[in-house]
C-alpha cells in the first residue's frame, strides 16, 4: 500500500483471480466510479494484476494491468494488497485464498460453495493472519443482503430468514405458473437464454441455494456454517398442476431458502414452498431474487433486487473491497467480524434441527378412488396423527378411470408427525400412488 505525500492520494493495489463476466464486471465499475469510489474509501484503487487460465484472443497490450496464467502468482504478488478470488468452485479456489491470506493480503470472495462449506476454517486463518475475508457478492448478487444481516438488523434477534435466492429455479417456476409449461420445457428454454447451465443441477436441485441460505442462517442466528445439516429439496418433481391447484388456494409456489429459528433450534431448509399471493415475496418473479428478513424489533422487511448478473455481482465485489479498505489501519480486534458477532467462539449454541423437528403447514394430493368412505378413510388417519385439516377440495373435472385428485391443506404440524401418515394414506388400498406433499409458509 503506497502511502501519500502531500496531497498525493493513498493507493491499494489489486489482484484478481479469475476475469470471467464478474472480474470484468469488477474492473468496468472500479474504472467507470473511481471518482466516487475514492471519494467514499479515501484511497485510488488500482487493479494490479488479473489471473486468467487463457489470454488468447484478448488484447492484453490495451489493458491497464499485468495478465498472468498462473493464478498463484496473483496470490503471492508482494506487491499486491488486497486479493479479489472469483474463480469459483472449490479447488483451486480454497488453496488460492490460503495462499493470499499467509501472504498478509485481505481476501474479498464471490464464492458462495467455498464458504458454505470451508468457510470456518478461511475464516480462522484470516483472524490467525489478522486479515479480513469477505463475501458479500456470495449471496444474491447485487443484493446487500450480508450487510442488512450483520450490520443494519444487528439491534434484533433475527426469527426468521426467507429468500428467493436462485434465479434459474424463480425463472423456471414463474414461465410455470403464468403459462401452465411443464418443467422440462422451460428448462430447455432456460438454458438456450442464458439462464441456466448446461448442467442446472445446482440450481434446480437446491443446492445453491442452500450454499446460500448456509451463508444467511450463519450470519442471522451466529451460528457456525452447517451446509450438511441443510435439508434440501429441488423443483424438478413440480407439476403444472401443483401449480394451478396453489393458486386456486390462493398461493404461489416459491422455490425458496429459509432459516428459521426456534426455541430448541434453527431450521435451515430448502425446498418448494407455497406462499400466499399476497405476500411480497411472492410477486418476485423471472430470474430476480429477494430476501425477506423478520426481526423481533422491525418485523418483516424485504430485500429485492438482481442475483447474477456481471454489473450487480461486480457491484457487491466492490462494495466489500471499499469496506475492506476504510478498515486498512485498524487492528485486527477492531474491526468487524465476518458474521458481526463480537466472540466469535460463543457461535455454537444453537443447534441445527433434523427435518423430523421441522414445522410446517402442508399442501398433500393425493389420487384416489372416487367412492364412498375414502375421504372419511383420510381424515382419520390425520386425525389419528393429531394433524388439522385447513381446507378440501375435490378435482372432479381431472376425474380419470374413477380415481379423482383430492387436495388438502394442514395446520402447522411437526414434520415426523407427516411422516407418519403421509405412510399411512400411500398405504390406503384407495389411494393410487405416491402422496404429493409441498410445505406451505404464510410468512406474512
């Protein structure tokens, strides 16, 4: 870090790992907002270094910085203050921000798997190193959503976290419901547009969303990072008629990421989820993403905005690289925490709940017999299992070779307890097939 003589300005030089959509995105916004950049941080930033694994084809003689192939050389460069990792995935990228933290460089990362599921061993290097690793950009691109949770709720006891935090899956799901298009279809289409990956099977199957809702129950309940305790569930067994049938109920079905705490525990789930219509959350629609935050002093408070994308996650990169450089001249001990507690070791005492402890309403079809007795058959078996029955309705106009969709919706019960009789009705000799059974959320 060069310091000022004079009127010189202080200067923070940069490396970047990785110059993909996002590491270009980086570059526009530092050269496009220097001037209110400075302005804000009190420093000129300038971008060093960039690693990239394949030069060619690009005119690196036009570019303002150094062009390497080896991305360990970004890492260990002395004459580089601050690291900027968006090389994604597990490995190299955890060596890589190793290496830059026993280098003495502060880490600023977009890589939501690495920290979900290494996260509490970088961290504890960092603090051992006295550096700072930070991952705003992890979470709902241009969302500040990191910042809301550790910073602008930190005067409230967090109860519950609830985030359309995966645009592939919203986008999916909204082509569903305005247009009755099967899965399978909108996938295709999905993939021709950009919107999802050759292989989706992150994002339809949960699992980024859950490197994500790992990141957010952490931060809301200072717990430590739990990705395998996250129980998860994709949208890929929905139907057109899951749909239709919840919005006749009156709700949308919303892939979403939800953490919630409870007296014993947290819950850390996710999984297809009917919300009412009229919830906010339920009105974010096509690939953008939203995080809806319930404190017990504010209440609900709801957080939307785009979740990929090369300005908006270039955005959140740059945000925590101007935050990590107003702290450059303080202690280790004075600035804040990855997850905005003061003792990091007192992050331990609530647990991470099994799915058999979860709590949930439910939406249950089921395919059976059209006649008598059946319906009487079903509510005992609720009965019997201490669950309420919300509402029944009968599908007649999808009646087929005399079986009939029935659909139910519940009270809150305790997932074991669905267990049991979800088992118990597939047993029934009416019943023709598997029960279909999605959780239901009125989070307003």
């Amino acid at each position: 870090m060069n310091q000022p003589t004079g009127n010189t300005v202080k200067s923070v030089a940069i490396g970047i790992i990785g110059y993909g959509t996002v590491g270009q995105g980086v570059v526009e916004v530092l050269q496009k907002n220097a001037r209110e950049i400075e302005r804000r941080c009190g420093y000129h930033l300038q971008v060093k270094s960039v690693a990239r694994r394949d030069w060619s084809g690009t005119d690196t003689s036009a570019l303002p910085f150094t062009c390497v192939t080896d991305p360990f050389a970004v890492a260990g460069d002395p004459a580089v203050d601050i690291v900027i990792e968006l090389a994604g995935g597990e490995h190299p990228a955890r060596e890589l921000i190793e290496t830059a933290l026993k280098n003495g460089k502060h880490v600023i990362t977009a890589n939501k798997a690495l920290i979900a599921k290494h996260g509490e061993a970088l961290f504890a290097l960092a603090r051992e190193k006295g550096r700072e690793l930070t991952f705003e950009a992890a979470v709902a691109g241009g969302i500040p959503v990191i910042k809301v949770l550790r910073e602008g709720m930190s005067a409230n006891e967090v109860k519950r976290v609830a985030g359309i935090i995966n645009g592939t899956s919203n986008y999916i799901l909204t082509e569903m419901a305005q247009k009755g298009r099967d899965f399978a279809d909108v996938l295709k289409e999905a993939q021709a547009l950009g919107y999802a990956e050759a292989d989706p099977s992150f994002d339809i199957n949960g699992t980024d969303a859950a490197h994500k809702i790992t990141i957010l129950a952490s931060i809301a309940f200072g717990i430590p990072l739990q990705f395998d305790s996250v129980y998860i569930e994709g949208i890929d067994a929905l139907t057109p008629e899951d749909i239709q049938d919840a919005a006749e109920l009156g709700y949308s079905i919303k892939h979403l990421g939800l953490a919630v705490r409870r007296d014993n525990g947290v819950e850390i789930r996710v999984h297809p989820t009917l919300v009412p219509q009229n919830a906010l959350i339920a009105s974010v629609n096509g690939v953008m993403n939203a995080v809806q935050v319930q404190g017990n002093a504010v209440g609900n408070s709801l957080y939307y905005g785009p979740g990929a994308g090369k300005l908006p996650t270039a955005s959140a990169v740059v945000a925590d690289l101007i935050d990590v450089v107003r702290e450059l001249n303080l202690k280790g001990e004075d600035r804040l925490t990855e997850f905005g507690y003061s003792e990091v070791h007192d992050r331990s005492s609530l647990p991470v709940l099994p799915a058999e402890a979860f709590h949930s309403a439910y939406y249950l079809r089921l395919t059976v017999a059209d006649r008598a007795g059946v319906l009487a058959d079903i509510t005992r078996i609720l009965a019997d299992n201490s669950i309420s029955i919300n509402s029944v309705s009968q599908k007649n106009h999808r009646k087929n070779n005399g079986h009939i969709p029935l659909v139910l919706l519940t009270e809150v019960v305790n997932e074991a307890q669905m267990n049991r009789a979800c088992e118990q009705l597939a047993a029934l000799p009416a019943v023709s097939g598997a029960v279909k059974r999605i959780r239901v959320e009125n989070i307003e």
